[in-house]
C-alpha cells in the first residue's frame, strides 16, 4: 500500500516532530533539520556530478548518517512512545570526520588565498552544501540557548562542514590538475613532457642568462627582477636590479614557475585561460600560477629544463628581457 504524498495536516501551518507533538511549521526545530536536509539533498547534486569514485562514496556515506542524525534533530521528549529508540551522535562519528579531513588536507595544495568556489560543477555543489551545514549549525547553537543539545550533535555539523569544504578543494583541485594536463597535451608536442632528472642547469648557464637579462633591460632603461628555475619550478637564481619594484620579487618567480611547470609561455597561457579555452579557471586557485607575460620555457633538445622569469616593466618589455635570457641558453 502506498503511502500518501499528501496528507492535508499541514494545511493550517502546523507540522509534528518525531513523537507527533504538534508544532508551527517556522518551529526552530523544524529550522534545524529542514536546513539539514536542505544541505542533504545538495550533496546529493555533488554526488551525482562528481568523477572521483573516493568521493563520491564518502558523500553517500554521508547522507545515509544524516538521516538517523536528522532524526535526532526532530525529536523532542513528551510525545507518543516510539516503537525504536532514536539515534544520537556519538564521538566516534566525529572523529570519523575528523580522520577524513586529516586524510584529504595531505593531499590539498593549499594557497593561502580566500577561495572562489566554482571551479568544477561538483566542487561548487559541494561548498553550497558547506555553507547550508554552517547555517544549520547556527540554528543549532540558538535552539541550544532554549534547550540542551547534544554536544556531539553540534560538534558532528560543524565538522562536517569543515569536512565539505576540503571535499571541496579536492575535487576542484583534481578537476583543474586534469584538465591543465588535457590542455597541455594538444598546445605542447609529447615529447616536452617527458623529464630527464639528469638534463640540469648549471650555476654558470645560469649566471650567464641573467646577465643577458640585465644587460638587456639595461639597454631598455627599466630596472628588473630576472629568475631562472629548473625544470620542477624550483627557483636556481634571483637577481634584483637597484630601483626594481617590489612587486616584481614576487611575481617574477611565480612566472618562470609557470612557465616551466605548465610548459608554456605565461602570455601564451593566459590565451588558452580566456572563457571557452581549455585551459580556462587555471590561475584561479592553484598556487603560484600567473598568466602575466614575461615567463619562458627553456628547452633542450626538445625538452624542458627550466624556464626563466622577469617583472619589472611592461609585459612587451618583460617578454623582450626574457627572449633575451632564452637567446643566450
């Protein structure tokens, strides 16, 4: 036998909580688990848009332990005997929770800026569940100066939305490594991606690049910040010439680590980032990537070993500085 999909009791405004006490349908309480759900069934558009299996089976488990868990929330003592007895959290659901944020925040390369969610359909559903979960909290915390909630309850939603929003950064993360790495396999030939640990800049390539630079940007009249790296990105030489900007000790590593991680002039890359490119949304949350001109690969026979980067000028100009390192390798 079916049950009704309507049953009219709701009709004057009024709703029962798990017991059949008769309360408004704006009950705190009510509050609480509806925005529960509300988060719950956003799960569930991340679980159906996400590609990662590891998280996907981590949100069904979720949503199958927020049912009990809701249920918790929508009983009240004082109404008909139930013919179960109503689950409460326990610690060990926490620290369930707690172990798969450990888990999942080794694997994030955390940057250290505010985050624009967005960058992948499941990533975003994801954090649109985060901040519903953090509103059930909220509710949580008022309807427990009115009476006593169960502390671990409270503890549960707020790491679970800790737990969503590294979830989150995973599975952007994830989705962006995948689809630099699609880009880059139809902008670059094959054979560039192939490293040879033992193909390594020396200390006197290096020196001989950057005073190609600065003779370069001597003869400009624009004082610059020129960086070689090697092939993994990581920085060989730095040198600053007197009145460069300060700016430019930052962003001029960053762009020779673009470019020698991405395998592509930053001015290069910043066309294929642009909307309907494939590789749009790059720069935005991983770290160190920069779409400025003035980063240059630096190949030999065919495969990256470095890359050089300068700021100090204009684009045109750092670019101009930076051809004139890659002409003197």
């Amino acid at each position: 036998m079916k049950a009704d999909v309507y049953t009219r009791g709701g009709d004057a405004g009024q709703t029962s909580l798990l017991g059949g006490v008769r309360v408004d349908k704006d009950d705190l309480r009510i509050e609480v688990y509806g925005t529960m759900d509300e988060g719950t069934s956003t799960l569930g558009l991340a679980r159906a848009t996400t590609q990662y299996d590891d998280l996907c089976r981590h949100i069904i488990d979720l949503q199958g332990e927020l049912i009990p868990i809701m249920s918790e929330a929508a009983f009240v003592p004082g109404g008909k005997a139930l013919k179960f007895d109503v689950p409460r959290v326990q610690p060990t659901q926490v620290e369930r929770l707690e172990r798969l944020i450990d888990q999942y925040n080794a694997e994030w390369i955390q940057t250290g800026q505010f985050v624009r969610p967005g960058g992948a359909p499941a990533s975003a559903a994801l954090d649109m569940a985060r901040a519903i979960f953090r509103r059930a909290e909220r509710r949580l915390v008022e309807l427990n100066r009115r009476e006593a909630v169960n502390p671990h309850l409270l503890k549960y939603v707020n790491r679970l939305s800790d737990l969503l929003y590294v979830l989150a950064r995973i599975d952007e993360q994830r989705t962006l490594i995948e689809t630099i790495t699609a880009g880059l396999e139809t902008a670059v030939s094959p054979h560039t991606f192939q490293g040879d640990p033992t193909m390594e800049l020396t200390l006197q390539e290096c020196d001989r690049l950057v005073a190609a630079g600065m003779q370069k940007a001597s003869e400009i009249g624009v004082p610059m910040v020129l960086v070689v790296v090697d092939q993994n990105g990581d920085v060989i030489e730095t040198r600053r010439m007197d009145d460069a900007l300060i700016v430019s000790v930052t962003l001029a590593p960053h762009k020779a680590y673009t470019a020698a991680t991405v395998r592509l002039p930053t001015h290069e890359l910043a066309q294929a980032a642009q909307p309907g490119q494939s590789l749009y949304g790059i720069d935005v949350n991983l770290p160190k990537i920069t779409l400025v001109g003035g980063g240059l690969p630096l190949r030999k026979d065919g495969k990256v070993v470095g890359a050089v980067g300068v700021s100090g000028g204009s684009v045109e100009q750092d670019v101009a500085v930076a051809q004139a390192m890659v002409a003197a390798y």
